[in-house]
C-alpha cells in the first residue's frame, strides 16, 4: 500500500524539533525504515520556504530522502494567521494530496514514536481498518530534549546517531517519568481535575496508567475520494471536528489499546497550563459529563468505550481488570446523564443544561459543511467544468419543479399530458441524446459527487483574472517535489 506521511512545521523551534527529535523515531525499525510496507509512498512536509532551507541541510532529513521520496507544500502564509486554524488548513491541504495514495500518516513535529509504531498502525490499515485512534500523552519538553539525544544510534551504514530507537516500554517508562503537569490533572484520583478531561487516567502502581479518551488523534486515515466528508473543512482540530464528521460510526476504526502495538508521545514545554483555574474540583461523574455535554459528538462518545493500556512493565491482569471495572463504571455513568432529557436537565443540572446548548451552537455548523477543492477536480478542463455546471444546475432545477408540481395536481396533469405528445416526445429523445455526448464519460463519473459550488470555485480559479480577487485572501500552497 502507498502511504503519505504529513508533516506540518513552521517556526525554527518547531523545525529544530522535528530533526533532532521526531524524524528520528520516525526513521527507526519498524517505521519509516526503508522497508517493504512503505514502498510508493511519499512524506509530504507543509512549511515555509525559510524553513525548508533548514530542514533539507539537516543530515536526519538527508536519510529520510534515501528511504522515501520526500515533498515539500511551501505555505503562503496571511501575516496574523491563527496558529490552529492555520495547522487545520495545511492538514487539509495533506487530504487533498492523499487522494492518490491508500492513507496519510498524520504527525507533529513534537510527536515521538516508538519503534514499529508506525508499522503496525499501517498493518491495521492493510487489514481494512479505516482509521487507526490513540491518546498522545505529552512529556515535558525540557526533559526529553536532556534525555532522547543521548540515545540516538547510527543507521545501517552510518556513523552518524540519527535514529532514535525506542521500544514501546522504554518510551512509556520515560514519558511517565517526565510526564507533564497537564496529563496528571487527568487521573480520577486527583484533588483538582483538568478543566478539560479529554482524557481520564487511573493509575495502575509498578505498570503504568489505564487510559479512557473521549478525544484521540488519528494516527492515518484510509484515504476515501469518493465520500463527501473526506474533504470537509475543520477548523479546530482534526480528533475534535473532522473525524466526527467524517465517521458516522467506529465499525471500521482500530483503536491503539495496548502500548505495546504503539505508542507515541507529544512534547509540551513546562510553562505550559492547561488548567490555569486553582479552584478546580475534584473529578467526579457530574464534573464530567459536563464537560462531555459541551464537548463530546456521538463518536467521541464511542471512542471513551475503549482503553489503553499505557504500561512498562508486564501487564498483571488483576491489577488492570481492577482499574478496568473502575472506568467503565465512570464512562457508564457519564454516559447515563448524557441521555437526561433537556426539560429534566434544565432544572436538575442548570450548568450541565447550558453545556448542551453551548454544543448545539458549537456543532451547528456541521449541518451546512463546507469543503476543499479535490485535486482531481482541478485537472479538468474548463469546458469539462462548464459541462458539470450545467448539467447539474438542469437536474437541480428539474428536482425543484418536480417538488413544486406535487403540490399542484392539475398542473401536473396537464405537463405530463403535453409531454406524452408525440412532438414533444420526439424533441426528447434528440435531448437524450445530445445530453449523452455532451457530458462525456469523466463528467458523468463526477457529475453527482459533490456540491455545485466546489465546480463553482474551480472554474473562478481557472480564471486568471478572477483568480487574482479570490486567491490572495486564503492561505495557499506551492507544490515541490524537486527535493
């Protein structure tokens, strides 16, 4: 299978990171590590033109081009561009080149991944799974950057340590030595729980930790040019608002349930909080299915049903099944209050109430999505455009007056009396016919996959001169694959 691995980075700390730290988990045995499950596939990198001049002078990116055919998407970037929202439109970018190969790998510059993480994700992949979920727990930046140099090793052939071997324990045991502030807010256990419980831990002693997880970051998605929602515009973050979208249902997802199959961390620098009110409560079921009211769709709803195993050492039964019963009593709890109707809830849970509502608002933008352009769709010729435009504006404008004469039965007798005339019949068949020839074979694949505005934006891109209006005023991308 071909396989694109996305990398989004801009910034010198973040580019830094990626080559001394990321890229060289990534380039150790069992990921990207010039073997046959990667074959065809490409490692797409997003960023700007200054720091690709630093990436491609870094000896780690000099053993990734001799693994895998690497491309750059340089961004032009709007002075002020908003950091998340700007990811979220590289990341869309990422989808649309995905297109032509079978998933894409999604990833951060502070992603860490343990040896045959990477591979055994793309097995699920390979077995027909179309999404592969799991928490990313974050380490401390400052710690892992003193400890993970020291345990780079040379490449085959190399003398040079670029590769950053780590073994699922290893790197379990070092994140939960180093493990950031933040994630700790997240134990079931704690006196003052996160102000945003994404993730609830309990911890299991000389193991490690039982993850539950209303949000979990793909780590690659099945590319699917045919669905709609596979090019749906997202904003804020790929696990909060495109995977919902994008799976109605968790039939066809694997969920990462056992570090051992995988395990990745992020890096967050010290300094960082992530729940800066001291008057926290202690985490309880009401505390979180507030939070879940607000920010949990239905498939974040499924996604808490599974665990993770975040362990060490070797895994004692008794003391997981324990932690096990725990959790699932919580996330059945939370789950409960979540079904409260809204007039009981309005006078039992007035808090709670309100984070219903602010969720309403908050996805009330799913029910009229938006959608990025598919590269395929750009390829066609203006006319092949026009063709698609007109004939889906004639089959919209005969659906609507199909609607209307429904409600006017005599009228609708009376057309469907003067179609039955021989002249009229004649005159469609010489319609048929031409409809035929004029739409063509590539047209009439495409003509009913997607909206009338995507063929709309195409046709103003191919318009130099309209182009030169509506351009400038979004983030684009320039393509090179020279490197």
């Amino acid at each position: 299978m071909k396989y694109l691995f996305s990398m989004v980075i801009w910034g010198e700390e973040y580019a830094r990171e990626f080559l001394e730290l990321s890229l060289p988990s990534q380039l150790a045995e069992g990921n990207i590590d010039g073997s046959t499950w990667h074959e065809g596939s490409k490692y797409l990198i997003l960023t700007t033109r200054k720091d690709a001049e630093i990436i491609k002078a870094h000896p780690a990116f000099h053993l990734l081009q001799k693994r895998l055919k690497v491309g750059f998407a340089y961004i032009k970037r709007l002075p002020g561009s908003e950091m998340y929202k700007l990811t979220s439109q590289c990341q869309m970018e990422a989808i649309r080149v995905s297109e032509s190969f079978d998933a894409v790998f999604f990833s951060y510059p502070d992603f860490i991944w343990s040896q045959g993480g990477m591979g055994n994700v793309a097995a699920r992949i390979a077995e027909g799974c179309d999404a592969v979920l799991s928490p990313v727990p974050r380490a401390i930046t400052e710690d892992m950057t003193e400890i993970l140099p020291k345990l780079k090793t040379p490449a085959p052939g190399s003398t040079a340590p670029s590769v950053l071997n780590i073994a699922p324990r290893d790197l379990v045991q070092l994140s939960l030595e180093n493990f950031h502030q933040g994630m700790w807010d997240f134990c079931w256990d704690t006196e003052k729980f996160s102000v945003f419980p994404s993730t609830v831990m309990w911890k299991i002693p000389d193991q490690g930790v039982l993850m539950r997880s209303y949000h979990l970051h793909p780590l690659v998605i099945r590319s699917q040019p045919a669905n709609i929602n596979f090019y749906v515009k997202f904003s804020v973050s790929l696990d909060e608002e495109y995977l919902p979208i994008l799976f109605k249902d968790d039939d066809t997802i694997h969920y990462v349930e056992d570090s051992d199959e995988c395990t990745v961390i992020s890096l967050s620098n010290l300094a960082t909080v992530y729940s800066s009110d001291p008057n926290r409560p202690p985490a309880s079921v009401p505390v979180l299915a507030r939070w879940a009211e607000e920010y949990a769709s239905v498939l974040h709803r499924s996604c808490v049903k599974h665990s993770l195993r975040w362990h060490y050492a070797p895994v004692d039964e008794k003391l997981w099944e324990v932690a096990e019963r725990q959790a699932q009593e919580v996330v059945s709890a939370v789950a409960e209050r979540l079904t409260i109707p809204g007039e009981i809830l309005h006078f039992e849970d007035v808090p709670a109430s309100d984070c219903r509502l602010r969720r309403r608002k908050r996805f009330s933008r799913w029910r009229c999505p938006s959608y990025s352009i598919p590269f395929f769709i750009t390829k066609l010729s203006v006319v092949e455009i026009i063709k698609v435009i007109g004939l889906q504006s004639l089959i919209m404008t005969i659906g609507y007056l199909a609607r209307i004469l429904g409600n006017w039965p005599a009228l609708y007798r009376l057309i469907v009396a003067t179609i039955k005339s021989p002249i009229v019949g004649w005159i469609g068949v010489i319609w048929v016919l031409l409809i035929k020839r004029f739409k063509g074979k590539l047209v009439a694949e495409e003509i009913m996959r997607f909206p009338l505005s995507i063929y709309f934006r195409v046709l103003l891109l191919k318009s130099t001169v309209l182009s030169r209006f509506f351009v400038p005023f979004a983030v684009t991308f320039v393509h090179d694959d020279s490197d």
